[in-house]
C-alpha cells in the first residue's frame, strides 16, 4: 500500500541512495530547480523590502486618503491566502490588462505584494517601538521630518526589527514551494516529480535539507546583524 | 528675549493651560515650579513648537512663533528658525542611542547648521568640556549614568549656540547624588548670564539660582517675582510645605 521509508513489511528499497548515477542526475535537476526557487526568492526579497518600507510610511501618514488604501491593502494581503493571491495575479491580471504575464514575472508580483505588506507592519511595529522622545529631541535640534527619520529613527528601527524580518525570510524560502501551483517548476515540483516517476520519497527528503540548509545560512547571517547592532543598547 | 501671552492650550476636556503670559529678559534665569499637572511642562513643550496652543501669542528673540490672532504658527523654516534660538533639554535626557557621545553633539551641528566635520568636532569637545564630561566623548549613551547622559544632552543643546535654554525638569529622572553634578552644571551656564528658563521641582536650586520665580497652579501663573517674594508668598508655602525638602 504505502511504502514508507525504512519500514512497513519489507524493507524500503533505496532508489536513489544507492545508485550514484541516478543521484547525480536528479541533483542536477534540483539544482535547476533551486536556480528557480532562488530567484523567486532574490526578487521577492529586492522588491518587497523597499516597497514595504513605502507602505509602511503611508499607512502612518496622517492623510486618510493615503492611510486607509493602504491599511486595506495589508488586511488583503494578509488576511488572504498567499496560493489565491498568486492564482489571480497569474490568470485574473492578463484578462484585465489584455497581456500574459510571464510565469516568473506574474510569481514575484504577487509575493511582492504579499510580502511587502508583512514587512510593512514589522516596520510600522519598530517605528513604534522607537521612542517618542527621540523624534523630539531631533525636532528640537532643528532636523527636518527626512533627516531625523533617515539619521535618528531608521537605524534604531533596523536594530528593532531584524529578528522579525528573519522570521519572514525563513518563511519566504519556504513558501517558494507554492508556485508549484501555477506550473512552475521549482525545488519542490522537481523533488515531487521524481519522487512520484520513480516512487520513492527520497527526492522530497533531499529537497526538504536543501531547504533546511538554505535557511540554516539566512538564521545564521541574520544572528549575526543582530550580534552586530548590539554595539548600543535602547 | 521670550515673550508669552495669554496662551490657552487644552487636551480634549483637559485645559492644561488657561491664559498663561510670561516673559524671559536677555540674561535672565527664570524657574518655573508649581505641583504636578499644573502645566509647567505643556508650557515649556509649547514654546519649541512639541505642543501647538490654542490661542496666544509666542514670541521669541522677536520673531514670532505663534500668534493666532494673526497668521497663527510661522511657516516651517521661520519656524525652524525660531525653533533653534532655543536649547531644550529633556527630562528623560533622549539622548540618541546609536550615536556615541560625541556624534550626539555634532550630528546637529553638522547636518542643521552645516558646520564641517573638523569645526563640529572641536566645538563639541569643547562643550563637553564644559559639563565636564570630554573624556566620555568615544563611549555610547548607556554606558554612562544618568547625571552624565544629561549633562550630554546638555552639551548637545549648547553646541547648537542658542539664545536661550530651556530645562523640562532636568533632574526629576536622577537620584538625589546625581542631581547636584547636573545641578552644578545648569548653576554654571546661569553665571555665564545665559538666558534660562528652568521647570523644576528642586526649590532650593531654584531660590538660589533664579533671578525670578513663577509660581504655577491649575494652568495659570497664581504668582512671580524675586525668589524671596515668590517663597513667602502663602499658596507657595503651603505647596512647598507639601514636598519634602532635600537640604
């Protein structure tokens, strides 16, 4: 019936462990696939990390007509699943904008807009987290609203929200695997694909370290900003 | 130097200040005390523009801050300007974190009044000096207690060469020890006969430091005048007997 890994009532034939040519073959295929993955997850991170800092502004902007689109997008954003966000942007925008999108264009826009919505309210959260006083000591030294943001408020908004950010890279690296959804074909869709050609788990249990591997190299450089900004303390 | 009149200034139903007029003379030390919530620190926030009144007039250096009989506030760069005609120091000091003790005196001198790196540098050392504290210069706010980081904040509002200083309560954050070294220092620009105004809840530094007291209650100034006159007078009697008394 089902054939689980190193039990049931035989023992579970390896098929990929223990042949080196068809392992070679099938990391040669991850390693495309991770090419995929990694440049859904490079892009979405470029975009969404600036663009989350604008929504961030806006949605702290004392004009409601700025405040309140905003605050609505984020609540769809994030109160929406991420695989139904990246179905309408792959087949409702090309009907309305008359154009297809490319896969991995219409892909990123969607993560981008999702997860530039989560970083907004990470950011949102550290700015408040920034003592009142601190604006008001930069008004009172005579900088501009720009200037004390970018000299005063940014840096200590960095230290503040670098572990909550780690946590959305984390689990962007992971829901890369969604696009799976709209055809593409990625770390996870290759592993899937050989596992079900061949049947046999072992690709999914090699994709699953390589995706363990990846976010144990992220944990560890975002430990070490954070080690970084411990040099002063409030 | 500073000129207050008749400003109103009311938190929803909360009228912290209820036509509140005073004046600060070139040269002068004025201390403001009174009870908690009687509005001290609504005033003083209103003068560098931290809270806007309602009605009134400010005038500082003879530029006007605020009028609302007029034009109302001065538009952002005159308001800027007058901003700058006055130091402010915190009770809660605010001093920036990131930023070592010397980088917290130059980054306003350098990114506001445009002074260059070098020019900035000498200039903070040398107010550092003057608190006492240019050996601090390399190390961050939080290694430093908390007479020092106001005496920093002090420094970092000299730096800027105000006409005037304003204190909030410098002392109301520091134990009694620390007190006095931030006391000293304030004591020392008042014999520089550098125009001060001081909110504080320490009478006897404001009788010995004050040229002139103002005594405030429920928003409104009840009495001034010369120390002497201002701490015999019977409501501030019978507010001073309340608060126990260091010295």
């Amino acid at each position: 019936m089902c054939s689980l890994p190193f039990f049931g009532k035989r023992f579970y034939p390896m098929k990929y462990l223990n042949n080196p040519d068809r392992l070679a073959s099938l990391l040669a295929q991850l390693w495309q696939g991770l090419g995929v993955t990694m440049s859904l997850f490079g892009y979405t991170l470029l975009f969404s990390l600036p663009l989350g800092l604008v929504l961030a502004l806006m949605r702290m902007s004392r004009n409601k007509a700025v405040r309140y689109p905003v605050q609505l997008f984020i609540l769809v954003m994030r109160g929406t699943p991420l695989i139904l966000q990246v179905f309408t942007v792959y087949f409702v925008l090309p009907m309305i904008f008359g154009t297809a999108f490319e896969r991995l264009t219409a892909v990123v826009i969607a993560f981008v807009m999702n997860y530039a919505a989560y970083f907004a309210e990470i950011y949102r959260g550290g700015v408040q987290a920034v003592p009142e006083g601190q604006r008001e000591a930069a008004h009172v030294l005579g900088f501009t609203r720009g200037q004390a943001f970018v000299r005063i408020i940014l840096p200590q908004l960095i230290k503040r929200i670098v572990l909550p950010v780690s946590n959305e890279v984390i689990t962007l690296v992971k829901d890369t695997a969604l696009v799976t959804a709209v055809g593409m074909v990625e770390l996870y869709r290759v592993a899937r694909n050989a596992a079900s050609t061949v049947g046999s788990l072992e690709p999914l249990f090699i994709a699953g370290a390589i995706y363990l591997i990846i976010n144990a190299v992220i944990s560890f450089l975002f430990d070490r900003a954070n080690r970084y900004f411990a040099y002063y303390q409030g | 130097m500073l000129s207050v009149e008749n400003i109103y200034k009311r938190y929803a139903d909360n009228k912290v200040l209820r036509g509140v007029s005073l004046k600060v003379n070139q040269g002068e030390v004025v201390a403001v005390i009174g009870p908690s919530g009687s509005g001290k620190s609504t005033l003083l926030r209103c003068l560098i523009d931290l809270e806007r009144v309602d009605e009134g007039r400010i005038i500082v250096g003879g530029e006007t801050l605020v009028d609302t009989q007029a034009q109302g506030y001065a538009e952002k760069t005159a308001l800027r300007r007058i901003i700058l005609k006055m130091g402010f120091v915190f009770q809660s000091f605010n001093l920036f974190p990131h930023f070592t003790v010397l980088k917290n005196v130059t980054e306003a001198q350098e990114r506001v009044l445009k002074r260059g790196r070098q020019e900035a540098r000498d200039y903070a050392l040398q107010v550092l000096g003057k608190v006492g504290l240019s050996d601090k210069a390399s190390e961050y706010p939080y290694m430093l207690s908390g007479g020092q980081q106001q005496r920093v904040a002090i420094a970092r509002a000299l730096a800027m060469d105000p006409q005037m200083l304003c204190f909030d309560e410098p002392t109301s954050a520091l134990d009694p020890l620390l007190t006095q070294e931030v006391l000293r220092v304030i004591k020392g620009l008042a014999e520089e006969n550098r125009t001060m105004l001081v909110v504080t809840h320490e009478m006897a530094f404001a009788r010995e430091v004050a040229d002139r007291v103002v005594y405030m209650q429920d928003g409104v100034v009840r009495c001034e005048g010369t120390p002497e006159e201002v701490f015999s007078h019977p409501e501030v009697l019978a507010f001073t007997s309340q608060t126990p008394q260091p010295e």
